[in-house]
C-alpha cells in the first residue's frame, strides 16, 4: 500500500512525497482495565463474546479476524515499561470502538434486555448510517452501527 506524506520544501510551498506504508490493518483492540472479572462478565455474558483465552492479567476475544483484549492495568504498565500510574486512565473516553451489526435496532433491544444501559438509542445519522451507543462498566465507548440502506432493504 502505498500513500502520501506532506512535506514542507525550503521556499516554504507543500511537496506531497510518496512513501511506503508499514501499517496495513489492526489486528487487536486492547482495553486497559482495573476491574478485569467485571468487564470480563460484561463482554462475555452481556455482550456474548467467545474467550478465545486468558490469564490472570487479560482476556482475549476472537471477533472473526480480529481480537479484543481486556488488558489489567499493572499488566500493561509492565507491557510498555512504564509506571502503573503513569498509565492515565481517569478522565472521559479516549476510544470508540464502532461495530457493525446485522440489525441495529434488533441489537439494542438484544443488548437492552440483558442490562445495557445505552447512552443514544438507535439514530438514522447523516453520513449513512444508524447508531447506537453505550458504554461498558469502565466507560470505554460502544457504538453498534448499520448502513441505513441496508436497513430500508429489510
């Protein structure tokens, strides 16, 4: 894959310059958590996703070709080398993590039903598609999503 970087020249104009991309997809989401075995709960029995596996420090699900990982925060800080409370995780969410689904509004009355509290119901947005939001026990930021057309075929 190739893209284009923007480069400042000396007579102050832009230059775009080809450059080879090293990224090509992510593979894994890491959540950092305090309280593993209550997100743990949530994601599996709330939510229904399979633990693909584990250790006393993380969980992992398998989502098709991808992994979400719930991550403890000592464990992470010993992962980056860093300080356990050099890891700032107070404050509002830093990520949404945005999933596509079959049928939204089935998935919100589904996840409804099992203890989500969602912050947004199902909403037609201008960019095409339909959305919900809610947030897990930590507060980390949930969008379900649908293409509107795929919506008005059913």
């Amino acid at each position: 894959m190739i893209g284009f970087a923007s480069a400042l020249a000396h007579d102050g104009s832009t230059q775009k310059e080809e450059m080879q991309t090293m990224i090509h997809r992510i593979d894994a989401t890491v959540l950092f958590v305090r309280d593993l075995a209550r997100c743990t709960t949530f994601y599996r029995d709330t939510l229904g996703l399979q633990v693909k596996n584990s250790d006393p420090n993380s969980v992992a699900f398998l989502m098709e070709d991808r992994y979400l990982l719930l991550l403890e925060v000592s464990a992470a800080a010993d992962l980056i080398s860093s300080e356990a409370n050099a890891l700032l995780i107070e404050g509002g969410p830093r990520v949404l993590l945005a999933a596509g689904v079959e049928d939204v509004d089935a998935a919100y009355e589904a996840l409804s039903a099992r203890g989500v509290t969602f912050l947004r119901p199902p909403t037609d947005q201008l960019w095409g598609l339909r959305t919900a939001h809610f947030a897990d026990p930590e507060g980390n930021l949930w969008e379900i999503n649908q293409s509107i057309e795929a919506k008005t075929e059913r």
